[in-house]
C-alpha cells in the first residue's frame, strides 16, 4: 500500500497525505527518498501511531526500527479529535464540520505553528493524519493561506479528498478491524458527514478563521511562529 490522498501544495514544500498503510521498512525508505522528505509531522494521536507506525531500515539488531532516518525529522504534534473540543458524534453539517475545525485551533493554536514551522525552516515536509482530512486539512489550509493562496484554491485542495475517500476508507477500515476487531463497521460509513469533505465545510471555517483571527499572520504569530518563519511561509510558492 502507500501513503493515500497524497498531493504538493505551497509549491511542493509541503505534501499532505494520510498515514503510511502498509509500508514495510523499506517500503517507507523508498518513500521518503522519493519524494524528497526531509520532514514528518505527524498529527495523529498515540494510539493511532501504534496502530500504523513510520518504519524504516532495521536498526542494526535484525528488527525494523519505529523511527524514520535521522536524515528526516519526525515530529509528533498530537491532536486527538476525541479529547479536544466539540463531538465527532454531534457533526451532522458542514457547518459543524467547519466548527469543529475552530474548536481545534481555538483551543491549540501552537499545534498549528508546530505543524508549520518545518515548512518556514526550509524543509520539504510530509503532513499528516490518519484519513489526511481533517486535521492535515486544517493544517494544510492555514499553510496555503500563509503563502497567498486565493481562498478557491484552498476550498478546492480541501475538497478534492472526495475522490479519495472511498479507497482510503476501505483501507483504515480494514486496518482498524484487524487491530480493534470490536470497532462497528458503521464507525467509517461514508454517510457520515464526520467522514466527508464537502466544499461549505472549508468555506465557513475561513469565513469565521478570518472574523476571530483577524488574518493568518496574526493567527501564525499567535501560534508561536516567528515574524522570520511567517514571512517564509510566504515565500513557499
């Protein structure tokens, strides 16, 4: 398998993407060598990184080692959907769905600068949660607004996941039932608006990001990255 909703954005310095499914260690090495990774920032709980680690070459005892080549930093930045603000379970509109993404960053505005801050250094940097959805979504967004992209063109990154969704689905679904057997197949139904990424969902979450922050730079100063580290994002086009 491979890493799934896989696109460049911001001019290639930064890919999102969803967790690496089934990469052996030295399918992961491939991986990152192909396309240039000098960065991970993976946004994904404990438990989820213990369900799909990053591996790589072993590490000179004969086992794979859960930690990728010193060549390419990996940084965990956790937010876990479950223990933050708002309910998976109350998102029934896009407009939910677009507040749940405020309540995230409301809450834990540095987990976005710590996100982006491998970007602003230079890095060619791999983003990513478990669908690529959501919290790389959030993420991915501020990151295009960073560097002057119009408002449309975020929508449409956002949205274009719908494509993707029904293989990526199919895959986590799987992976779940083999590691959590007792997880309900309803759980990834694709009826879920939880599990969707319509358009009205990205277009009022930037309505309201630009009514309470004022701006992305604001919001990034906000969230701990320096004036320097902003103005890099900038460039990233």
């Amino acid at each position: 398998m491979a890493v799934l909703n896989l696109r460049p954005l911001a001019g290639g310095r930064i890919l999102r993407g969803s967790q690496p499914f089934g990469l052996d260690a030295a399918a992961t090495s491939g991986f990152l060598a192909q396309h240039g990774i000098q960065a991970i920032v993976d946004l994904r709980s404990e438990l989820e990184r213990s369900l799909v680690p990053w591996l790589v070459q072993d590490d000179g005892d004969g086992g794979p080692a859960a930690v990728v080549p010193s060549a390419v930093e990996l940084i965990h930045n956790p937010l876990d959907p479950n223990a933050i603000a708002g309910s998976l379970q109350a998102v029934e509109t896009a407009e939910d769905l677009g507040d749940l993404y405020l309540g995230w960053i409301r809450l834990r505005p540095e987990w976005v600068g710590d996100a982006l801050r491998p970007v602003a250094r230079g890095k060619r940097t791999l983003v990513h949660c478990s669908l690529g959805k959501d919290r790389t979504g959030v993420v991915s967004a501020i990151g295009l607004l960073a560097a002057g992209v119009a408002e449309d063109q975020v929508v449409a990154d956002y949205a274009a996941t719908t494509a993707n969704l029904p293989d990526v689905l199919e895959v986590m679904a799987e992976t779940w039932r083999l590691s959590v057997p007792s997880t309900p197949a309803e759980y990834f139904s694709p009826d879920l608006m939880i599990l969707q990424s319509p358009e009205a969902a990205m277009r009022h979450f930037l309505a309201r990001f630009a009514q309470e922050f004022g701006g992305v730079r604001n919001f990034l100063r906000e969230a701990g990255l320096t004036a320097v580290e902003v103005e890099s994002l900038r460039e990233a086009t």
